[in-house]
C-alpha cells in the first residue's frame, strides 16, 4: 500500500459584468437575498447539480444552482455576480471519500464564493490531500499504478445533491522524474450506505513508472555483479586468488543488494519479480563459492590419481566434449580406457534412451584402476571450471532475459 500526494484547489474563470461596479448596489444585493429568509443550513428546494471539472494537482469549475440567490442584474446597476464567504451559504457537503489524513469537509471559512444574478455559484476550495492508493509492484520497475480520488457527498442523498457533469484536463500537470501520467479519467456513480444512496466522482489517475534510473542503478549493477561470478572460474587454480576472489564479489553482491533493497518497495502482497532475480543471482553466487572451494581441494590433492570413480565417468561423457579433449594414454593402456569416440560409437549402436546408462555403467567397471585414467586431478579441476563456466553464463544469461523481457511487456495499465 502506498500514499500519492496529490494537490486538490476548486477554482473557476468568470466573465467580467458589463455594467459599473456599485458598492451600494451591492450592499443592497447582499441584504436582499441574505435577508432573515435565507438559512445556510436549509438546501435549495429543488435537486443541487454539482459541476465538477479536475485539473491533475487541481479541480477547477465547481459550480451549482441556488434558486434563493437569484436578483435581477439590470435593476442592481448591471451587477452580475457578488461575493460571499461560505460561512453565510449554503454549500454541498463534500470530502475525499479515500483520504488518509481526515475526513474533514473541503473548504474554509476564510474562502469567498463567486455568486451570480441567475444563482450560479462557484468555489474554490484549494487544499492538500493525501489519498490511499493501492500498488502492484510484481513488474516494478517497469510499471504502471493506478490512483483514485473519490469526492463524495456525505451529507445529501443523491435525491438532493448530485453530480451531473465531470470533465478532466492535464494542461497544468507538471513533469516529474519517476512517473509520467499514461492516463486520466472521471466517473460519477452512486454509493450506497444503510439503504441510501450518495452521489460521487471518482478521478482515476493512472501513472507509468519512469525506468531508466532503475535501470541504470538497480537492474545493471546486479547483472554486471552477476556475471563477475562467472569470472571465477577463469582463475587458474594455481594462482592461489580463485577463494579470495569469489568471496570478495559474494560480499559485493550482498552489500549491493542490501542498498538496492532499500530503494524496493516494502510489501509482502506481491513480491517484485526483481527481487527474486537479485535472490536467484545471490544463489548462484553461493553455488559458485562452494563449487570453487571443492575444485580447489580436488587440485592441491596430495595424491593426483586419486579422482574419484564417479568424477572418472563424468569426465569421459561430459567433461572432454565440453573441453574438445580425448583420453591421452599410454601405448600399453590403449586397449584398457574408453575414450571419448568410445562414447559416441555406443550412443550412435544403441540409441539414445540406453546410452548414458550403458556408457556410465561401462566408464564405471573399467575405471576401476587408477592406472586406467590417464588424467590427473589438476586436469580434471581445469576440465570442471571450463565446464561450470559455460554452464553459469548460460543459466545467468537466459535468467537475465527472461526478467528484462517479463517485465518488461507483462504489465498493462490498470483498467
């Protein structure tokens, strides 16, 4: 759940009176029609009709009819309208039916009313609200929110004050460097409570988020960070830095994604697909901290022909396609190791179901013997960072793929 910040001001455009102001006739206009008849607190006799028109940080052009308020402009010197403060007027009764901070009636006292000779009146209330908005931040940062403003008449049935006509206009709408307006819409419709009916507007502001700061501060760093995992697996082994590098980009990784995640929404609702890709590119970088420190292990072995038999068996089927190698041996070995053509003449004699059983289980029964295997573990340690070299390049770049283009077409402006 987020809070918009959104500025609300009633204003309105009048034409000037065509005859000369007189303040004696507009004196006289005042204590004819505020006379002791007229109670502020008495609605005209006939169905108010609201006129609302919403500017996005504004709504302009509230106006409304009151029969009471009427004087014949060509007998009070051509005036055409007068002003009043809305504490000697009757007014409708309206509030921001979703705001977060009170439920307070807009207006002021301190504000003055535009009443014409016809009984036309205009407001214009200006205030801050904040409204309640619900987010859905799963394709965050590529996407887009929805915000209502919901003005009700609270005290009057839709019998005695109701909306009848809703416009909208962003020709003041300013720019701003997170989200740009897609659209903005108004509707009336009816609210009904304990049997009664309200009249309401409700404005739909629906925003798109603005990319490219997250792209360039949150997404592209945890893709660069991600593929310096990768790196790892370059280091010679001999060079004694292959542990201290990985555990230098894990902590990078995490002290990067600590600050990312601070600038992330704080919800539990939906989790943004962005976060699962920075806990799927943490993982990784885990997994490659623990695969680095077993093949170091497996290259300083004391003894080098001790490699193990299941290790023996991947390198044949797996490990010498990958590195483009074959088995080289001695001339009296020959006839005892499977090489890697081996392999491919079984698969090629006896289809592709029974192949890797029948060649893992053959690897198996003559590897027995250390002798057998003409690799050391040192080689089989570079075979094996050759191998999850390409392996993680492929996962993190398919990984990162899919997230760029997920989130980047899978969300739709809100309806």
């Amino acid at each position: 759940m987020k809070s918009i910040i959104l500025v609300l001001a009633l204003c309105l455009t009048i034409q000037d009176s065509t005859g000369e102001f007189s303040t004696t006739t507009a004196t006289d206009i005042h204590t004819a029609i505020f006379n002791a008849s007229y109670n502020k607190y008495v609605r005209p006799s006939n169905i108010t009709y609201v006129g609302i028109e919403f500017h996005l940080l504004s709504i302009n052009d509230m106006t409304w009819e009151d029969p009471r308020l009427t004087w014949n402009a060509s007998a009070k010197g051509d005036i055409e309208y007068i002003y009043t403060k809305q504490d000697k007027i009757w007014r409708p009764e309206l509030i921001i039916d979703n705001s977060v901070e009170g439920m307070s009636p807009l207006g002021h006292d301190e504000i003055f009313f535009k009443v014409k000779h016809n009984g036309e009146v205009r407001w214009e209330p200006p205030g801050l609200y904040v409204t309640h908005c619900d987010f859905n931040v799963v394709y965050y940062p590529f996407d887009y929110q929805m915000c209502s403003i919901e003005v009700l008449s609270f005290a009057f049935t839709n019998k005695a004050v109701a909306f009848n006509s809703v416009s909208e206009s962003t020709k003041n709408l300013k720019k701003n460097g997170e989200w740009v307006l897609h659209s903005l819409r108004g509707n009336t419709q009816n609210l009904t409570e304990n049997g009664e009916e309200f009249s309401q507007v409700e404005f739909k502001v629906i925003l798109k988020r603005l990319s490219r700061y997250y792209v360039n501060n949150v997404v592209y760093p945890v893709v660069v960070i991600s593929l310096l995992t990768n790196v790892v697996f370059l280091v010679p082994a001999e060079s004694g830095c292959k542990i201290s590098y990985i555990l230098t980009v894990l902590l990078t990784q995490a002290v990067l994604l600590t600050l990312i995640g601070n600038s992330m929404p704080t919800t539990s609702i939906q989790i943004p697909i962005i976060a699962m890709y920075i806990s799927f590119v943490l993982l990784m970088a885990a997994l490659a901290t623990i695969i680095t420190t077993l093949n170091v292990y497996l290259y300083l072995r004391t003894d080098q022909k001790a490699v193990p038999r299941w290790l023996k068996a991947f390198t044949f089927v797996v490990l010498l396609r990958i590195n483009c190698r074959s088995a080289k041996v001695n001339e009296e070995d020959k006839g005892n190791v499977v090489s890697n053509e081996d392999t491919v003449n079984v698969e090629e004699s006896n289809g592709k179901g029974k192949t890797l059983k029948l060649t893992w289980n053959r690897l198996l029964a003559q590897t027995k013997d250390d002798a057998e295997f003409p690799f050391k573990c040192q080689e089989v340690s570079a075979f094996l960072d050759c191998f999850f070299f390409y392996l993680f390049n492929i996962v993190l770049i398919i990984t990162t793929l899919v997230f760029l283009v997920v989130s980047a077409v899978s969300d739709v402006p809100p309806s």
